[in-house]
C-alpha cells in the first residue's frame, strides 16, 4: 500500500498510454498527495485536446489495477463525468484551435473506489503487502474534421484535495510523435457517428 501515494501523484500521466513526462515545477504539488486519505469527491482530471479530436461521452476512465501478495491481479474502472463550466475554475485558456475537458468521478464511482481503497488499506493493516495502479485513460475520441494538423499536442492536469488547484502532469506532449497512437489516429471515426 506504501506505492498507492506515489502512484496517484502520477495518475494522469498515464491517460493517453502514458505519453510524457510530469513538468518539473508540478513534482512538487504533486508529492503532496496522499492517496489514502486524498478526498475522491476532489479528484479531476483535465485535458487540452487540439479542436481536431474530442473525447466521447463516456469515454474517460479511472482504471485500477490492484495486487495483493500472492494473489493474482485485480482490474476495475469507475466512469468520469464531464465537469459543468462552473465546476472548471482554475483552468487555463486552452490556446487558439484547442479545448480542454476536465472530468470527476461520479458519485458512485467514487463510492465504489471509496470501498476499494479501504479494502486496501485494511489488508495493509493486516500486514498483508499490496499495491494499487491508477490510470485516467480518454479511451474513446472521434475526430472532428477529416483533416488532422502537423501536430496533435495535448496537456493534461490533474486536481486533487491537497493540490488545491490544477496541476499540468503532462505538458504539451505531441500525440503523433508516438508511433502507435499516430497509427491509431486513421482508426478514430468522425464524430456523430
């Protein structure tokens, strides 16, 4: 359970297929997190996309991994809501041709990983090792014009009871400088489809 602390700190970097690396001015935010006792009900996840590419409505996910000592690994995901324009504040102005969505567990989900990280904690207790992964992934997009720019640059912050505020994790990072997720891009269908 010692791990579960570090691991949130990096959370977000791990949307988009862990693209990047965290800024060095948010290390220090961002070390202040406390993953057993950080307030769920806090917790949001933004991310600036280039106006060529959206997020699908129920398409952004928290993903946990968990692993107890010798018992196999569990998966869960909990559903991230969008964020109403008054529930945005601290943000940044997305630049020219980008905009940036931000996201919160819903209330049962936050709930529901409430309970999981408790069973956690307690197994600790109970002097049993573990570890827990998280990872916000935008696993659904569409594309909004057929054409894509020369680069695809996303920033993702993260939020969290102890940042207070929001916290750039991944900074600019060009989506088509990744090989895998450039290939990928062909595959993403036109929005309203």
């Amino acid at each position: 359970m010692n791990r579960l602390a570090r691991v949130l700190a990096s959370a977000a970097a791990l949307m988009l297929g862990g693209c990047g690396s965290v800024p060095l001015t948010s290390i220090p935010p961002l070390a202040r997190i406390d993953a057993r006792t950080t307030d769920l009900s806090m917790l949001r996840v933004a991310v600036q996309l280039p106006d060529a590419l959206r997020p699908r409505s129920g398409g952004v996910k928290l993903d946990v991994v968990t692993r107890l000592a010798g018992e196999a690994e569990t998966r869960a995901s909990f559903a991230m809501m969008e964020l109403s324009a008054r529930e945005r504040g601290g943000l940044p102005v997305p630049p020219q041709n980008s905009s940036i969505y931000a996201y919160r567990l819903s209330p049962e989900d936050a709930a529901r990983f409430e309970a999981l990280r408790a069973s956690m904690v307690e197994q600790g207790k109970n002097g049993k090792r573990g570890s827990m992964g998280l990872g916000v992934a935008a696993k659904e997009f569409c594309r909004a014009n057929a054409g894509l720019p020369a680069s695809l640059l996303v920033t993702i912050y993260l939020m969290t009871s102890e940042t207070k505020s929001f916290v750039p994790v991944v900074r600019d990072f060009d989506l088509l400088s990744d090989p895998a997720m450039a290939g990928g891009l062909d595959a993403i269908q036109p929005c309203g489809q």
